[in-house]
C-alpha cells in the first residue's frame, strides 16, 4: 500500500501527526504525541491522546477523493472539526545525506472525531462538491454488519476510543519502519495478542506476525487496515488481556 500522493509545499506536518516537520538529516529518537490534531485551542492546550467520550463524539473513517487529503483536512478543520490524519516518516538520500519525509500514510483516509449529526451534516454540506466533480468526502460502510431498518445497507463504519489511541500512539512514532500491511505481507496467521514494554514502541497492543522476516506488532484497526511495527524483540512484550 505505497502511498504515491505528496504533501502539498505548505503543509506542515504539525496539522496531521501533531508534530512538526521534520527536516533532520537522520531518523530522531521517537516520542509520542500526546495531541489529536485539532483547530481549537485544545490541541496547543495539550489534549490528551486518550480521548474522554464528550457529547457522543464518535471516531468516523471517511474516504477521500484521490490526491485531495490536503483539501480534506483543511476543509474539515475550517468546519470547527477534529480529525486526524496519519503519516508515515520515510526514509530518503538526497546529495548523500539521509532525510525523512513525512508522508500520508493512508492517502485515501482521513479519520473524523464528531457527533453523528455533525458527520451527516459536514458530508451533505453542499461546498464539499462545489466546482468539483467529485465528492471530497465519503463514507467508509462498515461491511460486517448491517442498518435495522435497512437490511440492504450498511452503517458508517466508526472506531473505538481504545482502538483509536492504540493507532494514533503507533502512528505518532518517528520511524520510517513502521508500514502498512496486508495480509499478504503476514507469513503466518496473527498469533497472541501483546503489549509492548519496552523501547519506543512501548505501551503499543497489538499481535504478533512475522513480515519480512522480522517479528512485529501488527495495529488492526478495522478489517483490512494493518498497521506494522518495526521489529519488537520477543523480551520486549508481554501477553495482553483484552478483557
């Protein structure tokens, strides 16, 4: 899942992962945020990542139109609304010396932290589609279940707090050996589920697999989106409880 869509010339890195740019010449010792992008002043205010449940906001995954994610996320926030977006931190030489550059790490996917009515409202928003022949946004359905009243459809497909955190710490770590996977890249099945303990994946849950010969954590958010640690020795986690 190679993303091939580049960051807009302005866009700065501090609007999506909640950090700033980073033009180092070399891999930084990673941190994790502790800020869910936002345009209010919650987010320069220091908002947890641990979000606490307010007034029914639930975590939406829209579909954005192809090479527009800068356009989603400036739309979105223009709209008084939370989202977030993912990136990855690849690792590139240019004139010998080595870079990271920041990336979307999802390009067609942008993650929405609203009320059901304000998700209804920002999708039927008539400016989304103005002088475009495209919707910018969309739905993604959740395809494993379906409406009450409508047996023939199915709902919006929304992501747990807890599930949310876990993806947001991952995808907050500087390190360009973090990936996208399918479960093609897996070479065996998802084994016990764990906690990470130490270094700078530490705290991070997920499951064991082996991808490219290394022992990993794989993040599974929804069904088909995998997200991949780099590798996690085996003295490094512990068994994970979920209940």
């Amino acid at each position: 899942m190679e993303d091939t869509t580049n960051l807009s010339p302005k866009a700065d890195a501090s609007l999506y992962n909640g950090q700033p740019t980073d033009t180092g010449l070399s891999c930084p010792g990673a941190g994790l945020t502790s800020r869910t992008p936002s345009t209010s002043d919650d987010v320069w205010n220091g908002v947890s990542v641990e979000n606490v449940p307010l007034r029914n906001k639930q975590w939406f995954v829209l579909r954005v139109s192809y090479g527009r994610i800068d356009k989603a996320k400036t739309f979105v926030e223009a709209k008084g609304l939370e989202c977030y977006v993912p990136l990855r931190y690849k690792e590139v030489r240019k004139q010998g010396k080595k870079r990271i550059i920041p990336k979307p790490l999802l390009p067609s996917l942008i993650f929405l932290h609203a009320t059901a009515e304000q998700a209804e409202t920002l999708l039927h928003d008539n400016k989304v589609m103005t002088y475009e022949s495209q919707a910018l946004l969309s739905y993604y359905f959740d395809h494993t279940i379906h409406l009450q009243n409508n047996p023939n459809r199915n709902p919006p497909l929304k992501i747990r707090d807890e599930a949310m955190n876990n993806f947001i710490r991952l995808t907050s770590i500087k390190n360009p050996h973090i990936i996208p996977v399918t479960s093609d890249n897996i070479q065996f099945k998802l084994g016990d589920m764990v906690v990470v303990t130490e270094g700078e994946f530490k705290g991070i849950r997920g499951r064991v697999a082996r991808i490219a010969g290394q022992q990993r954590v794989v993040v599974e958010l929804f069904d088909g989106c995998l997200m991949a640690t780099a590798y996690v020795p085996k003295e490094a986690m512990k068994l994970y409880n979920e209940n």
